[in-house]
C-alpha cells in the first residue's frame, strides 16, 4: 500500500500501525500528514485542552564512569582528576532547592562507578526519603543497575528491591539510545544489551516502579531502526501491562547533541550532514511515535534538545507533555546543548502559547493543582483539518 492508503486505514479503523506500515510512513509520508495525523490521534487519547509539565531537578550525583559512550562528554574515568561523586548533604541541599519552587520529583543519575557499593545508594535512598517524604525519587537508569549489580554480585532484580525498599519510586528512561543491536554495538559498545535494558525496565515494571522510554535518534542509523526501537519497546509495554498492570508513562525522544563530544569528531566530511537531526525530522519522528504507540498514553517534546519553539510544534503534532524544568542537567549539556532549564514560567508560556492550558503534573503523570499563567492568549478552539 502507499503511504496515503496506509495512514487513511490506520486512522479510519484506529487498528495498530505495524513495524513494516510504520516504515512506509517514515519514508514516503508527507510531514504535514504526519502531523495532522498525530496531532488527531492525541487529541484522541489526551484530550483537547491540556499540556501537562512537570517542576523536578536533574541531579547527576557522579560523573565516575566506565561504560564510554562514544557520544558522552560528561564521564570521567575511575582515578581522572575530574572526577566527582556528591555527598547526601550536597544532594539533600539542591532537593531544599527544588522544594523551594514547589518541585515535585528528582531525575537522579550519573556514571556506571565501580568505586560504590549497595550501601552507598540504600543509604542515600534512605536518607533523602526521610528528608523529603513528598518528592518522588526517579532514580538510576538500567545501565547503573547493571552497574550495581556487577560490583555487588545480587542480580538486577534485587539491588531493584533493595532500592525500593528504601525508598526509591521509579527508573528514568536514559539510556535507551538505540535498542538495536548493531547500532548500539557501534555507539557505545559497553553499554548493556537491548536485552539488558528492556529486562531491567520490565523488572522495575513487575515491582509497581514509574518507568519511561527514551530514544536518542541520529547516529546514522535508517529509518527501519527507528520503528524496531519503537517496535522492541511496545512490545515490551503489551507484555508488562499484561502482566503486571504496569508499563512505561511516556515515550521521549531527542536527536544526538553532538557539538562538544568525541562523538562529534566523528561528524565531520562526508558524515557531516548525517549525524544527528534537525527540527523537520523530529517532529517526524514525533508524529510517527504518537501513530507507533498505542499502548503508550503520554509523548513528550523534548524542549532541552531542540529548543521551545520546536517543542510548540510537538505539542501540535503528537506530544501532549512539555517535559520538565529540569533546573541542571550535566550529561547532555556536556556535548553542547546550552539551555538545559526552564522555569515554570517559560514553560506555561510556551504551552500557551502552543493553544492549550498547562497543568502540573507529578512523575506518575497525575494532575496537580497548578498556578494561572501570566500569559494570556486565547486558545485554538478548533484542531486542523485532517488532510491526507
Ligand atoms: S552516557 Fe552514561 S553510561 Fe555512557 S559514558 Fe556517559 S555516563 Fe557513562
């Protein structure tokens, strides 16, 4: 079938987009269908009106690293003059910050460092659980507790339960990249398996723990990669709301940053023009994730990577989640990206803006009370028409 028969079927009958359908989309379809397609189906599964966002802090409590992603530049080596690894104090104290301006959550993560033990992250869970009993904790991506897992000998699924127990919520997405084999083999070859990380997710996923996915896209891969990332990862959430009543909130996605890293030697000459993304390609790749995942409730625009104007597109082309204030972030930045925190402020007026109401949300996408925007715009009342 042509693209236009396939998008037209899909929607009319809403039956599930498949891998091979998903291609012919990425391919062939025009951007301005894709969007308008997305942006239908969001409305369909998130309603009309609101964009939900988040107030949380990324802390990144150790840059002690072994794994060497190829795209990294904010690991040191174990022994590197520049190596930090943070206190609970110093931890504790940017969480006051955070409460200050009524955050909601921390996205805790950092290195694959040999030199900690279990003890070093029960103890901090546990104090930061008893110094903060209203923030969620979303800490350690699967690659960590792989990590963990090395240097204590328990397996993934009890440093996850040793780590409950002491308070921890969730997992964040990081780490994802690519989950194909080849393409992964080719980033950052130390890094887990695909299988590692869709294991661990679904682990945390059988213990009731809030988990997201993620999706670094750019790194020369095709088109059919991107579906079978998207594709491993529906698979995944159809086995695990199966089995547990419980899969990932939202799917993220953001093109490589490149402009710092060693990585981004690398996209020089002939690759110049093929590593990475630009805007019209990931709101492609947004609006393909919103048709892709009809087992995932919340797509989120990704404003750190591609800026808040770009991000307003998203939200009118298949995301309904204008992420998080973030307030630091340290491990994307590191390759070049400058703006790495929003306030409260700058993003309900960029949701406004976009034509919708914005609302607070917590890390389980629940609706907090939030405060009226200083911006005052009148909304889109009427969606596009459907064109394809
Ligand atoms: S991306 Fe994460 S795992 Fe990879 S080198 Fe950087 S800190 Fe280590």
């Amino acid at each position: 079938m042509s693209w236009s028969e396939i998008l037209s079927s899909h929607m009319q009958a809403n039956t599930r987009l498949s891998p091979e359908d998903a291609i012919i989309l990425y391919n062939d379809a025009p951007l301005h269908s894709l969007r308008t397609a997305a942006n239908k189906r969001r409305k369909q599964i998130n309603g009309n009106q609101e964009v939900t966002y988040l107030i949380d802090r990324n802390i990144n409590y150790t840059n002690v690293c072994t794994i060497n992603c190829q795209f990294c530049s904010f690991y040191r080596p174990p022994g590197h003059e520049e190596t930090y690894t943070q206190t609970v104090e110093q931890i504790s104290a940017r969480i006051d910050e955070l409460e200050e301006i009524g955050g909601v959550r921390i996205l805790m993560q950092g290195g694959v460092n040999p030199e900690l033990g279990i003890d070093y992250y029960t103890d901090l869970i546990h104090e930061l659980r008893n110094r903060h009993p209203t923030i969620d904790l979303d800490c350690f991506s699967p690659i960590e507790i792989e990590g963990i897992a090395d240097v204590t000998g328990l397996t993934t699924l009890q440093v996850l339960e040793h780590l409950q127990k002491a308070g921890m919520h969730g997992l964040p997405g990081g780490g994802a990249e690519m989950l194909v084999d080849n393409i992964r083999k080719d980033v950052s070859p130390k890094k887990g398996s695909p299988d590692n990380w869709l294991r661990v997710m679904s682990e945390a996923q059988s213990l009731g723990m809030t988990t997201s996915a993620t999706n670094v896209f750019g790194f020369g891969e095709s088109n059919a990669d991107r579906v079978e990332h998207m594709r491993r990862i529906r698979d995944l959430q159809d086995e695990s709301i199966a089995k547990f009543g419980n899969g990932f909130t939202s799917f993220i996605a953001w093109p490589v940053q490149l402009e710092n890293n060693t990585y981004g030697k690398r996209n020089r000459g002939r690759n110049r023009f093929e590593l990475g993304a630009g805007p019209s390609e990931y709101l492609r790749h947004v609006a393909i994730s919103r048709l892709f995942f009809d087992n995932i409730e919340h797509i989120q625009a990704s404003w750190p990577t591609m800026g808040l104007s770009v991000a307003q597109m998203a939200l009118l082309g298949g995301a309904d989640d204008a992420g998080s204030t973030m307030m630091e972030e340290n491990v994307v930045s590191a390759s070049g990206t400058e703006k790495m925190s929003a306030s409260e402020n700058e993003l309900q007026d960029a949701i406004v803006r976009a034509g919708f109401v914005p609302r607070r949300r917590n890390s389980r996408y629940e609706l907090l009370d939030t405060p009226e925007p200083n911006t005052k715009l009148e909304r889109l009342v009427a969606p596009p028409p459907a064109q394809f």
